[in-house]
C-alpha cells in the first residue's frame, strides 16, 4: 500500500524492517570486533617478540605517533595534496571512460576495431609508466595524474562499454521503431541500462586511483602523504609509516563507504539495490 506522504512507494513490512536493522545491527558488532581482535593481534606480535619489535612498533605506539600527526598541520596539507591528486585523476579518468566507453560500445564497428588495442593496453601496469612520465613531467603533479588516470581510467571505461552492449536488443529496435532520435536513446535507453555498471566502475576506479596517489608520491615524490610515508621510512621513524598506512586505510574505507552510499542513491529503482533494502 503507497503511504499519503509519499504516492506510489511501497512500504516495506515492520517485520522486514526489523529484521533489516538487526542484520546492519549484527554486522556492525562483528565489525567491530574484527577491529579489536586485529588490533590486540597487533598489539601482541611485536610486544612478545614474535615480530621484531623495531620493524614492527606495537598498536599503541602506532596510535599514539598517529595522534602525533594529526596535531601537525603539514600532516594535513599531505592529506589535502593526496586527495587533490585523488579527486582530479579520477575525474580526468571518469569523463574519459563515460565518453570513450560509451561511443565506443554504440558503434560496434569501433568496438570491433579497439578490441584488440583495448586488450594490449589495459594489462600494462600503470607504474610502468612512471619513467615516461617523470621524463615528460618532471616531479611535479601532472607525473603522477599520468599513472592515476591510466590506472583509473579502465575500470570506468570497460564498465560502460559493458553496460552499454547489455541494451535489450528489443528495446533497442522499439526505439528505433518509433523514431527517437539518438540524444533520446542515450538519455532513454542506454544511460538506464549502462548506469549500474557506471557506478560500479566508479567504485571501484576511487580505489584505484587513490592507490595510485599515493604511489606516485612514494615513487615520483610529489608532495603527499606517500612522500611523507618515504620520508619516515628513510630516517628509520616507523611508527610514523605505520601511522601514515593507518590513514592511508581509513581514506581508502571512507572513500568505499562513500561511493557505496552514493550508488545505493543513485540507483534507488535498480533490483539490486531494491533486493538489498529488502534483505
């Protein structure tokens, strides 16, 4: 039955609901407790000398040197460079592989005609690049935006070209039937149907490119957390490099988390995310 405030939405069962918030509920605590065995684990290793405690500082120690970084305000402008690099490498890449995928997997001419570039390309390692863009760049943030978009720009773009050669064959010739133009198929037809993948491609292209960020600083030096985490590592001060890969997790969890609550938002209609709220 469609609730007044909101015409046409079905209301989920109070018994569905409850068992929904007990599921997150349960999840949740078990989360939680992963972190605290991981963290007593942590703590453990290097203090009964399993790990030698040098290479390896203890939880607290690490936490303690993390609560040390955070009152720096250089530690947070490596944050900020970081996420810089981040945001415009993904952004770069996200428009390139909308685009190229998109053309591309309407055309099947240039999809048959770029499969076998497609398939060379996309296996090199974007690191590999990293002396050709240092040569091109120099040690500067164009250097690193070179190996963020190579490495970020596949996923987007072999997601689109997916999503855009699923279209229902008889959709697609129902609209041709009745002459919608091509502007309308795309905003009609193929943007519904490739929009699961797109986000998807996105999810996953954040994780890549700030894998990458951080890379690049560690292997180009621009300024960022990597070159911070390098630094540290050159004088021997590891409790500042275990430090940095905690934050360096926490962005990637935050980054995940984030992507994955706009792509439950965005596709709020799609089954899957329907079936979950169900779930």
């Amino acid at each position: 039955m469609a609730t007044a405030d909101a015409p046409g939405v079905v209301a989920l069962p109070r018994r569905t609901r409850g068992r929904g918030a007990r599921r997150t509920l349960r999840r949740t605590v078990l989360g939680l407790l992963g972190v605290i065995g991981f963290l007593a684990t942590w703590q453990v290793l290097p203090s009964t000398g399993l790990v030698n405690p040098e290479s390896l500082p203890t939880a607290t120690e690490t936490l303690t040197q993390l609560g040390v970084l955070m009152r720096d305000l250089e530690f947070w402008r490596n944050v900020g460079r970081t996420l810089t690099g981040w945001a415009i490498g993904l952004a770069i890449a996200t428009v390139a592989g909308v685009v190229l995928g998109t053309l591309i997997g309407m055309l099947p001419v240039l999809r048959r005609g770029t499969h076998t570039t497609v398939e060379f390309l996309r296996p090199i390692p974007s690191v590999a690049l990293i002396p050709l863009a240092v040569i091109t760049f120099g040690l500067q943030l164009p250097a690193a935006l070179v190996i963020i978009v190579y490495a970020s720009f596949w996923q987007v773009f072999v997601q689109v070209l997916y999503g855009v050669a699923d279209i229902d064959s008889v959709a697609r010739d129902t609209a041709r039937s009745f002459g919608l133009t091509r502007s309308a198929r795309i905003r009609h037809l193929v943007l519904p149907t490739a929009l699961p993948y797109l986000m998807t491609g996105l999810r996953l292209a954040a994780a890549v490119a700030l894998i990458l960020a951080i890379t690049a600083e560690m292997t180009i030096g621009n300024p960022g957390l990597g070159r911070q985490l390098m630094t540290a590592y050159s004088i021997g001060n590891f409790s500042t490099v275990y430090a940095i890969v905690v934050v360096a997790g926490l962005l990637g969890l935050i980054v995940n988390l984030g992507f994955r609550a706009i792509e439950r938002r965005t596709l709020r209609w799609h089954q899957s995310v329907r079936g979950e709220e169900v779930l």
